[in-house]
C-alpha cells in the first residue's frame, strides 16, 4: 500500500465513446503534451489544453508530445495502447 501511495499521479483523460486513458508524469514531474486529431488521416492535429482532461467529440486519434518527440498516434478504441515518446523518462 506504501508502495501505491508513493507513485506518481496519473491524468485521466477521456474520449469519445467512454474511452478513458491514463497519462503518467516523466521522473521530473513533467507531463506530456496531448495532440488530438478529427480528420481521417491525421493530416490535422490540435493540442489538448493543459487544464482539459476530455478529447473533443469526433477525435479519432491523440498523439502524446514530451519535449518536442511524439509517441506513436492513438487510435480511440478501446484496447488501444498509449505510446510515449523515446525521450520520454517515466518514474518507477
């Protein structure tokens, strides 16, 4: 139970459809960017205010920034896997 109380904080984000997802700070405290996309393809991407916590309606993909490097985009499905950035440095 220490062990829980101990790590770091996640951000619950929600999408269309139900779909909820959680975002875990780098090991300075620092959350990624949230980039969200509307248009098939992707050839048109957004960024997520730092204080939104839900994916506007007709999202079909976000993607997660950390210092300028982005994860793989996220397609909003259930089972999908959320993809942080390779310079991303996630605590234990």
């Amino acid at each position: 139970m220490l062990e829980h109380a101990g790590a770091p904080a996640h951000r619950l984000y929600r999408g269309p459809d139900g779909i909820e997802f959680g975002v875990y700070p780098d090991i300075h405290g620092v959350y990624p960017k949230i980039q969200f996309t509307r248009t098939p393809g992707g050839a048109h991407w957004a960024y997520l205010s730092d204080d939104q916590r839900r994916l506007p309606d007709g999202t079909l993909a976000c993607c997660l920034e950390f210092l300028g490097q982005m994860g793989e985009p996220m397609p909003m499905r259930i089972g999908a896997t959320v993809s942080y950035p390779p310079n991303y440095l996630r605590a234990a």
